[in-house]
C-alpha cells in the first residue's frame, strides 16, 4: 500500500467528520452550554456585588461617616465591576448617598 491510499482515506474521514451534521450539532450544544454556563456565572457576580455594595452602604450610612478608603474600596472592588456586567441603579443611588456623607467622624463634644 502507498501513502497515496492512506492520505485519500484519512481525507475522507476527516470530511466524513466534520461534514456531518451530528458533529457541528455536538460543536453547537457544547457552544451553548458554555455561553448559558457563563451567563449565569455572570447573574451571580452581579449578585454578590450587588449584595456587597448594599451591606457596606448600608453600615457606612448607619454610622453617618465614610473614609475616602471606604469609598475607593466599594468603588473599586464591587461598584465598577457590578457596573461593568450590568448592574442597574439600585446600587449606584446607595453609593451617591454614601459618597455624600462626611469622611470623617463627627468630633465628640
């Protein structure tokens, strides 16, 4: 047998494969599960930052202070990548109050 015979035979197989619709359905379905595994990695991130953001405003707020750190961490940790992957408003109408607030204590009189 010469290399001729099994080059034209591997070469069939390999059309015989990937022009198949049975493979491109399998290429398909593994594709989608991925991209729906992604999406919902991507709900919960949105979630935790989402919970993350609410908890640190909410105790900033309740004690009436934030520190140009408390601020930067929220924003920098949690605000811009729940923005990032589409977070909505809710959290950015808590971190506006929360960057209004005075960076320091009260003084105790």
């Amino acid at each position: 047998m010469d290399m001729n015979y099994w080059i034209t035979g591997a070469a069939t197989i390999l059309v015989g494969i990937f022009g198949s619709t049975g493979f491109w359905a399998f290429i398909t379905a593994r594709r989608r599960k991925k991209e729906e595994a992604n999406s919902a990695i991507t709900h919960v991130c949105v979630g935790i930052a989402y919970l993350g953001i609410k908890m640190s405003c909410y105790k900033l707020l309740d004690r009436g202070w934030a520190s140009p750190d408390d601020i930067e961490d929220i924003e920098k940790y949690l605000y811009e990548p729940y923005k990032e992957l589409g977070g909505n408003g809710t959290a950015e109408m808590l971190f506006n109050k929360v960057k209004q607030l005075p960076n320091k204590p009260p003084k105790e009189e």
